[in-house]
C-alpha cells in the first residue's frame, strides 16, 4: 500500500464510522416501535468498525517495520 492509498483509505473509514454512528444514535433517539436495532446489533456494529480499522492500522504498522 502506497502513503497516500493508506491515508485516503483511513480517511474514509473514519468518515463512514462516524456517518454510521450518526445515524445508529438517531434512530435511538427516535426508537422506532419497529426497529430491529437491539444493543446487541449496536455493540456488532461498532465492533466490526473498530476491528477493520485496527486491522488496517496493524497491516500499515507491521508492512513498516518488517521492510
């Protein structure tokens, strides 16, 4: 992965973390009487973003510290 792929590439996945909690936050706030949005599938949600994020941010650090 080149600089600036990685950067452009972290970049987005903030931005798409942080339009995906906006909107989990507001339909929480609304509680809509058919949702299907449990604290389980919240605690996924954020978890699989966090989880993709440490990985790319540990293919960045170990592809700099092994070459």
């Amino acid at each position: 992965m080149s600089e600036d792929f990685f950067y452009a590439f972290i970049t987005g996945w903030a931005i798409l973390a942080i339009f995906w909690l906006i909107i989990v936050t507001f339909i929480l706030i609304r509680k809509p009487p058919k949702s299907r949005l449990t604290n389980n599938t919240i605690a996924y949600s954020i978890f699989f973003f966090l989880g993709l994020l440490l990985i790319i941010i540990s293919i960045r650090y170990y592809r700099f510290v092994f070459s």
